[in-house]
C-alpha cells in the first residue's frame, strides 16, 4: 500500500484543485476554496449549476477523468453510491484513471462503507491516496464553512490535506479507510430521530393548545434543544421545506444504515420506522423536499395541518 510522502503543505501555490458535483452543498464549499485562491477545475453534469462557479474563475473539465489530469487534490460530493463508483472508478472516464501518482480522491459524498475501502485500495494500486470524507451541517453547514467532516483513511493524509478541509468546517479523523462513512451513517441515524422526536413534540404542543412558536422557543436553551430544533424549528413553521438536504438523499443514507445493521446483526427500530415515514414523503412526489418536510408524513397520519405564525401586529 502507498504511504503519504513527506511534502510541503498544501497551499495554493502548490496544489491544483478538482471538484466533482456542484449541487446544493458542494457549490458553496468549492467557492470558500476558490476563494482562499486556490486552482479549481470542476466536473458537473449539469454545467448549468456549475456555472455561479465558472463565473467566479473555475475551469470546466469534460469528464472527471480529464478533471483529474490537472488535479492534485479531488474532491467529490454527488448523491448516490453508484454516482461515486462511476465519477472515481470508472475505467474509461472516472477521475482514478486520470489522476498522476500521489494525488488524493476525497469523495464528501455520504455512502457505502465498503466502497470508500474499494476506493482507498483502488488508489493506493496506483500510488495514490483516498479518503472518504462525508460532511453533516446542511446547506447552512456548507454556505457558513461551519460543516462537521468525518474522515476516514491514512492520518498523515488527512492531516496534510487539514488547509483545505479548514475553509470547510471541522474535520474529524475517524480510522482507516471507511470509518468516515461509517461515522456519518450512526450521525445521520441520530438526525432521524431527532427529527421524529422535534416533530411529534410539536405536534403534540399543537393538540394540546400550546403556541408552537412559543413551545420550541422554551425549550431551546433545556434539554430538548437540539441543531435540529436550531436549524429547522422555525423553517417547519413557516412551511419553508426548501431543501438544505434532499429526502431522496436521507433515504438513500438511511438505506445504507439498514444494510449495514443487517450485516451487524444490529435492531435499530427507530432507524427502520424513520426510514418508513421518509418514504411516505416519497411516494407523495415529495423526495425534492428537506428533512424537516417530514411534518408532512405527521400530518397526514393525524389529519391536522400546523397553522403558520401569525405576523406580529405593527
């Protein structure tokens, strides 16, 4: 397996940046390094939503593959695992095939375990590097370079790329090649119920007569505050269900945390109904909403509809 050279550290004098998947997250975290100076290249396959970034300066690469060819650093964050196996290790196209010796693959994506180590094997066969690097914060998370990253693989790689993961958020050294993934699957298990927990006490707070508004804003600073009471407590009020995170993904990540606990051996009944409820959202056309549209599921099974504040009084 390849080891981490000893080099100089990474700046943007020395280190061209690749950047693979130009959605809700990955737009704004591949501009903090744009604008931190550092060369970025950019594969998307929507050019469309890549284009605020071409507008900044970055350079736009036909395929990953060809992205790679003028990296030293890649970074990826699209949606599903099987997008992650075809922009990294497809052989005809994926940016493995184009990336020179002692280059590193970071995929920010959320995915399998099992293929962020087939990736870190895959890499080090060529003399390269990979980490799997899955990101909790959201949308805000990602435009306030304040996300929580979880990283797994080689620790001498993980530190040495620490200048760019610093105009990100905070980065977490996990273990070996996997334990990122497996990281952001038990933190995206504690979301999940989290959310359910938020939403069924607003529900109730709503039944039982309470001002909702009133209710989340007493027990923010006890016990029953959460991020995700921070983060979407008002947003679920105001039917704000724009997405800082796509159901589609969260059941995508819930998904993998089932599989997994199937191989663990592993009851996790909250997990399973959570996963339940965000498929009803789905099967109502409703997997381009955020998370906190699960009030939504909360509704219907109650057949009730949360009134929204009403405007203060001038």
């Amino acid at each position: 397996m390849a080891t981490a050279a000893v080099a100089e550290p990474v700046s943007p004098s020395n280190t061209r940046v690749g950047w693979i998947g130009t959605g809700v997250m990955g737009r704004s975290m591949c501009a903090h390094l744009m604008k931190a100076g550092y060369t970025v290249t950019i594969f998307n396959r929507t050019i469309s939503k890549a284009q605020p970034l071409l507008d900044m300066g970055a350079h736009h690469a036909s395929s990953p593959l060809a992205l790679a060819s003028q990296s030293d650093v890649v970074f990826s964050i699209v949606g599903f695992p099987s997008d992650v196996r075809s922009v990294l290790l497809d052989p005809s196209s994926g940016a493995l095939s184009g990336l020179r010796p002692g280059g590193v693959l970071v995929d920010m994506t959320t995915s399998d375990p099992s293929l962020a180590a087939e990736i870190a094997s895959s890499a080090a066969s060529k003399g390269c590097f990979s980490v799997d690097a899955p990101v909790s914060g959201g949308d805000r998370g990602a435009k306030n370079a304040t996300l929580a990253i979880f990283a797994g693989g080689e620790e001498s790689v993980v530190r040495r790329l620490n200048p760019l993961f610093s105009h990100l958020g905070k980065v977490n050294y996990m273990g070996g090649p996997g334990k990122g993934q497996y990281a952001k699957l038990a933190n995206q298990i504690v979301i999940a119920s989290t959310m359910l927990g938020l939403i069924e006490g607003m529900m109730y707070a709503y039944k039982s007569g309470l001002d909702v508004a009133l209710f989340l804003n007493a027990i923010s600073t006890g016990a029953a505050g959460s991020k995700s009471l921070d983060l979407y407590g008002s947003r679920i009020l105001k039917r704000d269900f724009e997405a800082g995170f796509f159901v589609n993904h969260f059941i995508k990540d819930l998904g993998i945390c089932l599989i997994e606990c199937q191989k663990m051996g592993l009851s996790l009944p909250g997990l399973a109904l959570a996963q339940q409820l965000y498929l009803s959202l789905k099967a109502h056309g409703e997997g381009n909403l955020g998370t906190q549209a699960l009030i939504l599921t909360l509704e219907r099974l109650n057949n009730v509809t949360l009134p929204t504040p009403s405007a203060p009084s001038s």
